[in-house]
C-alpha cells in the first residue's frame, strides 16, 4: 500500500515526493509516462559528451531563499547570470531592453534619465492594459514593440500579442540602466552537475518506488494507494470532456558544432528574421570546457508536448470548468504548471510544491487540495 501516488516526475511531483518521503515518513510510487526523471528540465551528455538541455534551455533564479536553499540540499550550485541578444536592424543588441539597447540600436548616448524620456516621447499610453501588446506600446512605443516584441510573439503564440494575456510580455521588464542580465533575481544559478543529477539525489530515498515508461491511466486499477497528487495536464486527467485545454510546444533542433563557441551569449533571440524564435547555447550555461559547442534551435509548435499554457480568457473559462470537476475528486490534489493550467518558474514550482506540502501536513486526507487553496470536505472512500 502506498500512502500517495503521485502522476507526474518533474519538478512539481518530485519536490512532492522527497518532502513526503523525508518529513512525513510517507510511501510514495512515482509515475512518470517518460523514459526518465526530471521533467521538462531533464539534462544528459548528448553523443559528443557535451551537456545539453533536452527540452530547451532551463535558467535557475529566484528571490525566494527557501526555494534556494531547499534545492540546494540536492546540487551544489554554479553562479551563473543569464545574458540575451537579440538579433535586430542586423545587430545583437541585449535584451530586456535597457540603456545599452537603445544607444546601440540608435547610435545614441543617452544617459539613464534621457533613457527614460526617450521611452516616454515613443511611448502610446493607455488608459487600461488588458494585452500583451498594451503593456509594451505603454512602456516604449509601437517602434520597439514591432523591433522586438511582436512577430516574436507572434512566432511563439501563433497569436497577435493583442490577442493574449499581459501578463506574456509583462514578463520582460523594461529598463533604463545598462544592466544586460536576463534576471534580476537574488539568487541566480545552475545545478553543478546538472539538473538530472540533482533528481536522482532528491530522489533517492527508500520511501519512494518510481516508475517510468508508464502511463497511469493503464496500471491504474491494479494500485494499491490511498491518495493522489496528478501534476500532468488536467483536461487529460477527466479525458477531455470539456475540450483541450490549449497549449504550445516547440520543435528543438538541436546541433553540435566543431567549434569551441558559436555565439557571444547563451541565448540569441531572432524576433523577425527567422522561422525559429531563439538559438540557446549550452555550455554558456553549464559552464563546461569542451572543444566542441552545442546548440539548440527553438521553433515554436501546436502539435506536440504541452509546455506552455495559452493565458486567453476563454481557456481560463474552460481550465475553471476542470477546476470544478477537479475540487469533486476524492483524496486527490492537483498541482504545477500542467495541473493547474498556469505559467509557472521553476521556482514558482518548487513554491507551490512545498506550500502544498505544507497544506497535506496540516489537513486530513478527506480535505483535497487544488492550487493550493483547502477544498470542502468530502468523504473518502
């Protein structure tokens, strides 16, 4: 008998697992339908021996202490400081745009006060921001908006960025200062061996059973476990009865190159001229000495994994609909970015996974839990 079954071997289930295994003293059978551990952040040494991200590049930050160091029970860290080109007017100029950007781009000199001014006469604002394309027309104008927010956005959403939730381009800051790094957070860094590796050490406890190449629709009924936590997508887990939630995926193409780099940054973005959204170089990242480089192209899909939730109200209204059905299950819980249809970090993960955790602690069994929130009680059986 095991005392949860938890759907699901990424960052969300796994945080779940050790905390429920470790502190709780719990039984855990682990279930993922892919060939390893890790999730979408799953690293391994392609053929070459060169690390490399197989779902696309993951870039640990957070301001939050707790995850940090929650983490780095598992891994020591290696600092590192995400940095971004993108591929503009045939100049790599850095990204989010700053200071630097603007005199590049303009061959200008502005000061960080004549940055801000030069935002300001470019800048349409609007009296509500309700899209994407408000909340960039708002801070810089329709000029950079087009340079570099909307036929990448297009290319990644297959939507117009007025068709889409703020809260997509809210996640690019705007800046004035000449401050190139991607993130801003506290704490920046990468796992030193790896994000794998540092799975296979949260992982190793003697109260957690996992199992791969499973899906647990078809093992279901010959398990023996008292509760349930799904962090796969949650219109699969009721079979699709309100419709697909939306979602996109992107095709990698990853390459090797006998060459030492191949570019200035770990990550170029190309927001107009070409089919691909960005090249993601990996021992930028990793921090590995190789005489060979490897690298990804990213070119953005419906078909495939589902990584990114579409932020439209009306898949709000469908994933609310789940939601409901979800808050009727028995002994189940519902979490991470596929459960509880939202764009989460990897560090907004880790948060929710021990705040749930810390919500199973101090309710019964018969309390289920959605998106962290305490439900009715309902009566197990």
């Amino acid at each position: 008998m095991f005392d949860y079954l938890i759907v699901g071997a990424g960052l969300a289930g796994s945080v779940l697992a050790e905390r429920l295994a470790t502190k709780a003293n719990k039984k855990i059978l682990l279930i993922d339908k892919r060939n390893h551990i890790a999730g979408n952040t799953y690293d391994y040494y392609n053929n070459d021996g060169i690390l490399v991200h197989k779902y696309g590049p993951h870039i640990f930050h957070t301001n939050s202490k707790e995850v940090y160091e929650y983490l780095g029970k598992f891994t020591a860290w290696r600092p590192y400081e995400h940095h971004v080109l993108a591929s503009v007017d045939g100049q790599l100029v850095p990204i989010p745009i700053n200071q630097n950007t603007i005199n590049a781009l303009y061959g200008l000199n502005l000061s960080c006060e004549q940055v801000q001014d030069f935002f300001n006469s470019k800048a349409e604002k609007k009296p509500v921001i309700r899209t994407s394309e408000d909340v960039v027309v708002n801070a810089v104008g329709r000029e950079l908006y087009e340079k570099f927010f909307k036929y990448y956005t297009r290319k990644q959403w297959d939507l117009d960025p007025s068709e889409l939730d703020a809260s997509v381009t809210a996640r690019v800051p705007t800046r004035t200062n000449k401050d190139n790094r991607y993130f801003t957070d506290t704490y920046q860094a990468m796992p030193m061996h790896g994000y794998t590796n540092m799975f296979s050490k949260m992982l190793d406890h003697p109260n957690i059973k996992i199992m791969l190449n499973t899906d647990y629709k078809e093992v279901i009924g010959t398990l023996n476990y008292k509760t349930l936590i799904y962090t796969g997508p949650i219109d699969a887990y009721f079979d699709y009865c309100y419709g697909k939630l939306p979602y996109r995926s992107i095709d990698f193409k990853f390459e090797t190159i006998d060459a030492e780099n191949f570019q200035p940054t770990g990550t170029v973005n190309y927001p107009t001229s070409q089919p691909y959204t960005r090249i993601t170089e990996f021992k930028h990242l990793t921090g590995q000495k190789h005489n060979k480089t490897s690298i990804v192209f990213e070119y953005p899909t419906a078909e495939g994994d589902p990584y990114y939730p579409i932020p439209r109200p009306e898949n709000m209204e469908i994933y609310n609909r789940y939601k409901i059905l979800a808050a009727s299950e028995r002994n189940a819980y519902f979490t991470g970015r596929l459960g509880t249809y939202k764009y989460y970090n990897m560090d907004q993960v880790v948060a929710q996974s021990l705040t749930l955790f810390k919500k199973i602690m101090q309710t019964t069994q018969t309390e289920p839990i959605i998106n962290g929130h305490k439900l009715s009680p309902i009566k197990a059986g």
